[in-house]
C-alpha cells in the first residue's frame, strides 16, 4: 500500500479516499509519530530530567518550548514543501498555533495543587515574576503590531500565573512530604506527558491551516462532525442497534468518515478477525497504534474456554486455537502452541514413566523398547536422552544391591571381594566403581583401625601417652590416614578433670555449709590440708583421677582448695 495510493481494501470492501484526505495522511502520520515519541520519552525519562517538585516548576516551560519548537521546525518544512516562505515560526506559531496550544491549561491542573502550598509565602509575587521572565516569547515578531503582540504576552503570563513559580527560597514553605506525593504521583507524569503530546498536535492542526490558507483545499480538515458521526456509529455497533448484517458496512462508511478513531479497528478486530493482518496494515497506513494487546485479550478470552492440562486435550484443542489466532492475526500463539504441545507429551511421557518398572537392567531390557513404542506414538523426542538417565540408574541400583550383599567390611575382605566386585561393575557398565572402592576400603581402613584402638586403655593421660604410639605404628601399616585427628579428639577425652574436680568440690562445700552450719567448711579446710601434706610426700596419692602426678600440680590445686574453703567457711561464721 503506498502513500500515493488513495484505494485500499478492507475484507473485500474498497475505500476511496480524496486526494486531500490523503495528503492531510501523510502529514498527521508524521506529527503523531513525534507526538507519540514525546509522550513516550518524558514517561520513561521524567525523573531523569525533573529532580523534584521544585525543578519541574522551574523547567516545565523550558522544556515545553523546546518541544514546541521541534513541532514548530517541523510544521516550517512542510510549508516550504509546498513553497510557503512568507512566513515566519512566530508568526506561524500565532496565527495558526497559539489557539491549538492547551499546555497552560494542561500544566495548570498540576499548577493549581502546587499553588495551594507555596500561596503561604510572602514572595509568592517575586516568584511568578521571576518565572514569567524566564519563559520564552513567540509572540512580538509579527505585522499585526505591537499591540496585539502585548496582549498576547500579557494573556499568556496571566494564564501562567497560577504556576510560574521560582525554586528560590521554597524549602521555608515546610511542605515538603505534599510537594513529593505530587511530584511522584503518576497523574503528574501523566498530565505533563499529554500536555507536551497536545504541544505536538496543535502543530499539526496549525500545519494544516496555514497551508490551507495560502492553497486552498490542500489538506482535508477533518471536523467534529465527521468524528462525532463515527463515535455514533461506535456506540450503535456496541449497543446492538446496527443490525448485524449492517455492521460491516457501517465500520467502512466510518474509516471513510473519519480513520482516526481507534474503537473502530477494535470493532473491526472482534466482529472479523484479523486473517492476512489487512486491519493492521490500514492501521499502519494511518499511523494508529497497533492492537497487539486488543488481539492478546480476545485470544486469551477464546482461550480460556479450552482445556490444554492433557496431551488429548491439547491435540483436540490446539488446532482450533491456532486456526483462530490466526483469523485475528495473533502470531505470538504459534511459538506458545509448539512449548504447550510439547510440554504436555512429555507429562505424558513421564505419567508412563512412573508407572514402568526400571528398578533394575533385567526391567530395562524389557520396558525401555515398550516406552520407546510409546514415545513414538505420542511424537515425543525427548527418550533417546531420557533412556540413558533410566538405564544409568537401574545400572548403579544394580550395583548397590550387589554392594550391600558383598562383605566389605574388613580390609582383608576387600582384598577378597573388591575385584569380584570390580568385574561385576565392569559387566553391567557401572562406571562409578573406582571413586566408590576408594570410599569402601577407607571405610574398612577406619573400621579395622577403631577395632585395634578398642583393645586399649585410653581413659586416661598416662594410659593415652603409652598406647597412642602403638597405635600410631598399627595406622601407618594399614594406611589409616585419619589417625592425628583421630588422636586429637581421644587426647581431649583424657585430659585430666581439674576443673570439674574444684568446682564438684567448690559446690559440695556450699551445699553442706547451707543444710549443716559452717562446720562442714571448717572440715574441708582440714581435709584439704591435710591432703596438701600427703601430696607433697607422694602426689599420686591425692592425683588419683589423672594428668601430671608432681609436688607442683599438687600445690597447685590444693592450695586453691584450701583457699576456697577459707572463703567459704568466713562467708558462714559472718
């Protein structure tokens, strides 16, 4: 379809266009592309350019000019295209734009709630002043005069008032939490959005017009009444007051009125599909958005009127869905449609996995060519690789059972049957047996070792330091590579029980001095001393329990034991 031609076809219904209404295409195909893409930029990118409630109303005008003067730049090209160069972009912006322009009235909604907070302060004056100085003038420039220029600039400041306001001096309001909510409410993004794409479409609407003005019947200008015609015929459609064999031919009379209503295309869409993505073409052709989403929500509701848990269900009722996308031109189905059928075999796949004996190899042999059949019949291309994790684990089940059964606990025994069990691993194709021998004979290795180690007295220190090197001698011959920490963790076991010893004694001491009298502690004192005595003569007699038996360990510990007595024995005759 090209831009020249002024004939399309829309499910076998030509539409003429005039030679000006395709003109007037072309053109508003352009604007509306820039008015989309400011829409879309200042949306994505709003808090990027605006720090805060304060920097947004400090450069909102700025950043509107600059808008207005891309859309203008743009207008000033169309109209040196059709040889218009008696103009200039001020004068173009107010004879022909400047009635189109609604960015006061648009930025004023949000204005107005800023007003409400700043209006306490006294400078609220010098701060309208020294915004309206800042806003660049397009007016002044023209041969209707001086006058009316003023009057212009004087109207335009006075519909800024409500919001042509300085950062300066804003913090003393005290109102920041309210100047945030706004700020980062989405109905501000979203009016300021609209307002720089109405910026871009009063260009267009000006283009048109002055155009017009210098060639007459240039552009078809389409009126309110060709737009009201086709939201009556709109709303008749979803009413039900057209009659059913009248709809077609109403939605066609009302692309020829007016193709720039997107409810039109959507009644299109729901009442005759979209087969061979003429509708979107059209659309494209007139530069409406596409009806991507629209398409998705129709199909999903289609959708969700079939069942697709089952691979019967899915074979029964994935041809009808896809026949249907396609008559509304939905292709994202396609790719959905083969992961859904796909997924759903190999459910099925599984479901006659886990109900298949593959417990063992002898089970494989006879179950994997049946699952095979099965996977062939339900077209799922996923056993040859499946296959090999079946078998690989009926292979290592096999192993282990044979493993269980063979004695393995004994480093003799693994002389023996490690290379019985070595053969058989070689036999069923189990190719884990090296790592796992290696785990077996260190498991006997440690079993003999503890079995050794349980012959000897390790209880206490004396014992410990005569028997560890016997031991020690026994691990290096069978290669015990475990025996320092081993060593380690019994070593700790004997060490000798001071502590426990002096505390023990410590709370027997309390105890009897509380149920008896301070006697008990008069006799620990003796006892202790008398101890502290014999222990100088022979330390062995008073060390019974273990560790170091010398005069020094002796002093050492009954003297505390003395000590604490003392203590006791004063806290109880006090």
């Amino acid at each position: 379809m090209s831009a020249l031609n002024l004939n399309i076809e829309l499910y076998a219904h030509p539409i003429t266009f005039s030679q000006n209404k395709a003109e007037t295409k072309k053109k508003k195909k352009v604007f509306y592309q820039m008015a989309y893409d400011k829409h879309e930029n200042i949306k994505n990118n709003f808090f990027n350019i605006f720090n805060d409630l304060d920097d947004l109303y400090k450069k909102s005008d700025g950043y509107a000019d600059q808008v207005r003067q891309e859309s203008i730049s743009q207008a000033m090209k169309f109209l040196a295209a059709h040889e218009i160069y008696d103009i200039t972009e001020q004068q173009f912006y107010q004879y022909f734009m400047s009635h189109y322009d609604t960015w006061d009235e648009d930025f004023n909604i949000i204005a107005s709630k800023y007003e409400a907070i700043v209006e306490k302060t006294e400078n609220l004056h010098a701060y309208r002043t020294a915004r309206r100085q800042n806003r660049d003038k397009w007016v002044g420039y023209n041969a209707r005069g001086d006058g009316e220029a003023f009057a212009k600039n004087l109207t335009s400041n006075i519909g800024h008032g409500v919001f042509n306001l300085a950062a300066a001096g804003l913090n003393a309001i005290g109102d920041s939490i309210k100047k945030n909510e706004i700020f980062k409410s989405q109905s501000t993004l979203n009016q300021v959005a609209e307002g720089l794409y109405n910026i871009v479409i009063a260009a267009f609407e000006a283009t048109i017009d002055a155009i017009n003005s210098e060639i007459d019947n240039t552009f078809h200008k389409y009126s309110n009444e060709e737009a009201s015609k086709v939201e009556a015929i709109v709303e008749g459609i979803n009413s039900g007051r057209i009659p059913e064999d009248k709809v077609l031919p109403s939605l066609i009379k009302a692309i020829q009125l007016y193709p720039y209503n997107r409810d039109t295309y959507i009644l299109f869409l729901s009442n005759f599909g979209d087969h061979a993505r003429s509708l979107e073409a059209v659309m494209n052709y007139f530069g409406i958005a596409s009806l991507s989403n629209e398409k998705k929500k129709i199909f999903e509701l289609k959708r969700s009127k079939f069942s697709l848990t089952s691979l019967e269900d899915c074979q029964a009722n994935l041809p009808i869905l896809e026949d249907y996308a396609k008559s509304i031109g939905y292709e994202e189905f396609q790719e959905e449609s083969k992961k859904l059928l796909e997924t759903a075999k190999k459910q099925e796949f599984e479901k006659r996995l886990g109900s298949t004996d593959f417990s063992t190899i002898s089970a494989c042999k006879i179950n994997l060519p049946i699952l095979q059949e099965f996977a062939n019949q339900i077209g799922y291309n996923g056993f040859e690789k499946d296959s090999i994790d079946i078998l690989n684990r009926a292979i290592e089940s096999d192993f282990k059972l044979k493993l269980v059964a063979t004695n393995l606990t004994t480093v003799s025994a693994c002389k023996i049957n490690l290379p019985i069990l070595q053969e058989f691993a070689n036999q069923i194709g189990y190719n884990g047996f090296e790592k796992d021998s290696i785990d077996i004979l260190n498991r006997a290795i440690e079993s003999d070792f503890l079995l050794e180690a349980s012959k000897y007295d390790l209880k206490s220190i004396k014992s410990y330091e005569a028997n560890v090197p016997k031991l020690k001698s026994f691990a290096a011959d069978i290669g015990f590579q475990k025996f320092d920490e081993w060593a380690t963790q019994i070593q700790t076991k004997a060490k000798p029980k001071t502590t426990a010893v002096v505390l023990g004694y410590l709370a027997i001491l309390i105890i009897g001095s509380l149920i008896f009298n301070e006697q008990v502690g008069a006799m620990g004192f003796i006892l202790c001393s008398f101890l502290f005595i014999l222990g100088l003569i022979s330390p062995k007699l008073v060390l019974w329990w273990g560790g170091e038996q010398t005069r020094f360990r002796v002093m050492k510990i009954y003297g505390l034991l003395i000590l604490l007595s003392f203590i006791v024995l004063g806290m109880f005759v006090s």
